[in-house]
C-alpha cells in the first residue's frame, strides 16, 4: 500500500512543477486535487514556495539556483511532506555536466524559531526532466519524499503549528550541503498551509 502511494504521488510529481492557483480567500482548502487517470484516486495536495531566487540567475557553471518547494500531500493510504526543488541549465550545460544526486541516505533538517530542528529521512527519490528544444533549456525536478509516520507525527505537527520555520538544510550523503534561508513573509505562509494540512487530518485514520 505503501508503494502504490508513493507511486501516485510519483505521478502527481510529475505533473506540479508548476502548481495551481491558491485558493483567494482565507480558507484551508488544498491548493490542488488531482486525481490519478490510472488508479482514479485523488491526492490533496497544499504548496508554498520556499526559495524565492529566479530561475534566470544563473551561477559561473550556467545552472541557475534552486527552486525549492514544500509540499504537503493527502492521499487514500497516507501523509506526505514533499521538499520538491528544480533547476534550469542551458542544454550544452546539461549535456556536458553532472546531475545533483539525491539520495534515501540524505538528511532534511528544519530550522524553527525558538524550538529544536526537526531532523526528518527521506524515504523516496524521485526526478523528473523536461527539454525545452526552443530555449535550449533544460529543467530537472527533484522530489524528496517524507512520509509522516505515526512516530513523527506529534514532533512535526508540534513543530509546523507552534513555530515558523527559520531555514532548510539538506546534508547529502556525497558530502554537500544545500541550504536555504526561509523569509518570514515566506514562513508564515508556510505555518498557515501546515496547519491547515496538519489540524485537519491528525485525527484522520489516514494519518498514518
């Protein structure tokens, strides 16, 4: 069940680099509902940007910074928090360089005003790649996929409802460090979505 899960969400992936448009008044409705055209199940699915660098602001090596994106998503058989970041590079880049290598052995720790980080296992990769022929541009997606546990549940839901979120680092298993600052227009936003997700669904049985 696990994996068909993650399967759906792959799925959905796919298909959110851009994400929908959020909901204009002041309620905790998903900002999409996508349903699955295989297993015609739906996945709820609340987003907030993380990181708000342009994609045109390329480094010396011709790769632009990262995007980042926190996702939260609700499907039939579990909860989900989604680290989603994308990277646009000119294609003879691409072609010639090296793709960042994500792993299940890396670590995401959020940072928290006043409170402990919060350090989470990523329990699924996942990439995608599109090439824009046109622009010679490539954009490769990657998703790091956190499934909330019953054991983590308490911990995170205490952490995204009574605090804001300072910054995120990514310890990968080759060595590097991604990090990220989060604004604080950038973090209440993101405590808003949490709450909505989190509040709703703790005494969910799909809360697993």
């Amino acid at each position: 069940m696990k994996k068909k899960a993650l399967n759906i969400i792959f799925f959905m992936f796919i298909t959110l680099f851009s994400f929908g448009q959020k909901q204009e008044k002041d309620t905790c409705k998903p900002d999409e509902i996508k349903k699955d055209k295989i297993t015609n199940e739906f996945v709820e699915i609340w987003t907030e940007k993380l990181a708000s660098s342009s994609s045109f602001k390329s480094a010396s090596n011709g790769k632009a910074d990262f995007l980042y994106y926190l996702s939260f998503y609700k499907t039939s058989n579990g909860n989900y928090i989604v680290i989603r970041l994308s990277q646009t590079s000119p294609y003879m880049k691409e072609f010639f360089g090296e793709d960042i290598k994500f792993s299940k052995e890396d670590k995401i720790i959020f940072g928290w005003a006043g409170m402990k980080p919060l350090e989470l296992n990523i329990g699924e990769v996942q990439n995608s790649r599109r090439v824009n022929e046109a622009s010679k541009q490539v954009v490769n997606t990657y998703g790091l996929i956190i499934s909330i546990s019953e054991n983590d549940s308490a911990l995170i839901k205490e952490c995204f409802t009574k605090s804001l979120m300072t910054g995120m680092r990514i310890n990968m298993k080759s060595g590097n460090v991604l990090e990220e600052e989060i604004k604080d227009k950038t973090n209440l936003k993101i405590n808003k979505k949490a709450k909505c997700f989190l509040m709703q669904f703790l005494n969910s049985k799909y809360f697993l």
